[in-house]
C-alpha cells in the first residue's frame, strides 16, 4: 500500500460558525455535531477567531481510493504508530483515510511505515 505525505502545515481547532471558515482553502475537513464545529486546516488559512486550536501537525494519506469493503486498513497504520508511541488524528473522507501527526513525530512515523512495508511516494 503507498502512503503520501503532504508537504504542509495543518491546525485542528474548533470554531462558532460555518462562516468562519475559509472554503476556498486548498485543503481542509469541516464537520459539525451537537457540541463543536471542527476545523482542520492549513495553519496558514486558520480562521483569526477559534474556541481552540492546536498547531503543529503533519499529514500523510492512504493513496488510491478505498473500497468500503475493505477492513482494517486505519487499523493497521494505527497500530503501528501507536507501538511507535505516535498519537494521531485520523480523518476519513468517501475516498481515503488522512493520518495527522505531530510534527516532531511525523518523519518517525513515515519510517514506521516505511519499515513496516508501505511504500512512501
């Protein structure tokens, strides 16, 4: 399986309103429950006002488009990182799984995976 990193700098946060956010942005994941509305996006295209907000991620995706059926991919990155004791913010859109690390974690991480049979593209 290949991994992409993405050669940017995101922020999580969280925000009031919809209106807040800037939807021509390159990159960025909305979304919204009963208790917060949040926000990962480039640090450079994080809104002035949040409620909170943490810098300092780096991102990598699964390439390709993932079928439904298929079970435990997350799971198996995850693992991984996790014996790497690497956190990670996970986001899923309909084609793939986006992996968020810290940025003093994120080249650790890539050679996890790299160690462990992904390919880095």
């Amino acid at each position: 399986m290949q991994i992409q990193r993405l050669d940017c700098d995101l922020t999580v946060c969280k925000v009031r309103s919809f209106n807040d956010i800037n939807t021509d942005s390159e990159l960025f994941f909305v979304s919204r429950t009963d208790e917060e509305i949040s926000l990962v996006c480039l640090t450079s295209d994080t809104p002035q006002q949040t409620c909170e907000r943490e810098d300092g991620w780096k991102a990598f995706r699964i390439c390709g488009t993932l079928d439904f059926s298929l079970i435990g991919i997350l799971s198996k990155i995850t693992d991984i990182l996790a014996k790497h004791r690497i956190g990670v913010f996970a986001v899923s859109t309909f084609n793939t799984d986006y992996i968020l690390v810290k940025r003093e974690n994120f080249e650790k991480a890539l050679s996890a995976l790299s160690e462990s049979g992904y390919e880095m593209i």
